[in-house]
C-alpha cells in the first residue's frame, strides 16, 4: 500500500484526478518532449558543469548576472538548503506553502486573514527581532492572491540582518518578479521552478537567484551536475517557447475562473486567486470528510488542516473543463 505521504508529493499510482498539488494540468509542450527525447540517447553523458546552458539562458531572459544563479533538481530541494543554513529562526506569513512550518527550526507568523480575502500590505509586516530568515510566497499558496512588491527593498534595508526569502513558485502566472533587486541587495534570496506554468515537474528543474557568494556556495557544496540531460533540454526548450505558455496560463485561470464560479454556485465561499489554484471554505461542512468520501470516486484533494482557520478550508487546483466537471458533479452529490 502506497505511503499516504508519498502520494501527496506525487510518487504514488494514484491514477484519478488529483487536485492537491498544484500541478498543471497541461502536459509540457511539444518541444520540451522532443528535446527531451532527442538527449536520452546521450544520457551516458554529463551535462556541462552547474547546467551552463540554463544558466546562461535563464541569466539572459531574467536579465541578471549568471553568477547570482543557482540551478538545481527542483525548488524544493533548494529551499530546504535554504532553511538549514539560514533558518535558525523563520518569520513566515501563513496560510503558507506547508513545507515551511515542517523544515524551519523556529518560526514566527504574520497571519493573513479570510475576512481580508488574505490580503496584506508587506509595508505593516513587523519582522521580530532574531530573524534570520524572513519568507514571502509571491503568490501566495494556498490561496493563490499577489503582494505588492514595492514595498521589499524597504523591508530590506530596514532589516539588513534578516535574510529576506522569496518563494516565486508561480510568479509566471501572476504576480511581479522581484529578481532584478536582488544584485542589489545582499540580503535577498529568490526562489523559482519550471514546475507550475511550464508543467514540467516530473523533470524537476528549479533555480535560485541569489548575491553571488550565497549562489557560489551553494554551487560548491552540490552536485555539479544536478539535471539529467533530458531535464536540462526540456527546460531550455520550455524557455524559448514563452509566448506558448502565457497563452497556456491565459487557458488555465479562464478555467481556475470558471471552476470557482461553479463551486460557488453549490453554496461554497471561494477567495480570490491569480493562479490556476484557490482556497474554498467548505464550512459547516469538513473538508475532511469530504476529501475522504470524494477519493472514493477516484478524485484527490487535500483538506488544508489549519485549525485556526476552521475544519472546512480546502485548496483546490484546476483541471481540464471535463474532469472539473467530474469534480463539480460528485462535489454537488455530496453537499
């Protein structure tokens, strides 16, 4: 029997719909299979040395330095190296992504409110002292709304002993990039992946655009070859392709738009999202229950178990209209 945990991080069978992970619904484009395809005959190869190719590319689309980036198999893997070397003592605005609360040693909250529809102004946010490393998920996961950016370089020169943590996970479906600050500021560290608006999380691809000596040591104390070559080509396939994946993301927050609508009609509150994914409010129903009793007709989800936020708070991902459609239907059943 699969580990439930495992199933979670999407390594299990489970082969219905899965709404619980933020994956994208859309397969990789074309010339990401097929650069991927054309590398595995050489994969008795290496890649160049810290995926000079990526680099190299991601430093001219992004328009900083190559030597601030660091590239490794997946965002996920650079954000636990992230919290172990400067996550003595976190400050985090929660609901966040739920890998924070577990990885970080200590951590402190500014919480977003419902009522607020979780929307907060960073020029409020009172980072306690102590802080070592301060995290802004942008958008915010789980429930997918933007900050306003304007206000970090303030925060970051009034803070210049925290290090400030940028989670850009879905930054190419919404929101405003903060990378071009951070040559200028030593206390900035940025998180991004191909897995979300690119779809390609199978292949594991994520990056880091960091100061420079943070991204030379975490150069130093990795695996010079993170990616395979399929992973590499896919990625610098995707990159090239950018005009393909707006018109991608337009489709998928026209169906993130449309599924919320129609969640709503069943008496459900949904909060506003910029994302392909949004937070519902079950309530008085539990989410629990409901993501229990929907499994059982081969749909996946995932309560979001914030006790603070009450037992019916769901987080929900977009499919294809059709298997949303499956949802909708075995959701209206329920309630």
């Amino acid at each position: 029997m699969d580990d439930p945990s495992t199933i979670e991080k999407g390594g299990g069978t489970f082969q219905g719909i899965k709404l619980l992970l933020c994956e994208n619904p859309l397969p990789p484009i074309e010339a990401a299979i097929d650069a991927a395809v054309d590398e595995v005959p050489r994969s008795n190869y290496y890649t160049e040395p810290h995926s000079k190719p990526l680099r190299t590319l991601l430093a001219e689309k992004l328009d900083v330095p190559e030597e601030n980036l660091h590239v490794n198999a997946g965002s996920e893997l650079i954000l636990r190296q992230l919290f172990d070397r400067f996550g003595k003592h976190v400050h985090l605005l929660t609901p966040t992504y739920p890998l924070f609360p577990e990885i970080a040693e200590r951590y402190t909250e500014t919480r977003l409110r419902p009522e607020d529809d979780f929307r907060y102004d960073l020029g409020r946010l009172e980072v306690p002292d102590g802080t070592t490393l301060a995290v802004i998920v942008n958008p915010n996961n789980p429930n997918g709304g933007t900050f306003d950016m304007a206000r970090l370089p303030a925060l970051l020169e009034g803070h210049p002993d925290t290090r400030f943590l940028v989670d850009e996970a879905f930054i190419d479906v919404a929101g405003e990039s903060v990378v071009d600050l951070v040559p200028r500021h030593r206390n900035l560290l940025v998180t991004r992946t191909l897995s979300k608006a690119h779809s390609l999380a199978g292949f594991r691809v994520g990056y880091g655009v960091f100061p420079k000596s943070v991204a030379a040591e975490f150069d130093r104390r990795n695996d010079a070859y993170p990616l395979t070559r399929p992973s590499q080509a896919a990625a610098v396939a995707t990159l090239r392709h950018e005009e393909t994946i707006r018109d991608r993301i337009d489709r998928l927050r026209a169906w993130r738009e449309e599924f919320a609508t129609e969640i709503e009609a069943l008496g459900v509150r949904t909060f506003p999202s910029e994302t392909y994914f949004f937070l519902a409010d079950f309530a008085p129903h539990d989410a629990s229950e409901i993501a229990s009793k929907i499994r059982e007709r081969d749909i996946y989800v995932k309560p979001l178990d914030d006790a603070r936020l009450g037992s019916g708070f769901m987080r929900l991902t977009t499919a294809r209209p059709a298997e949303n459609r499956q949802v909708l239907s075995a959701l209206e059943e329920l309630l």
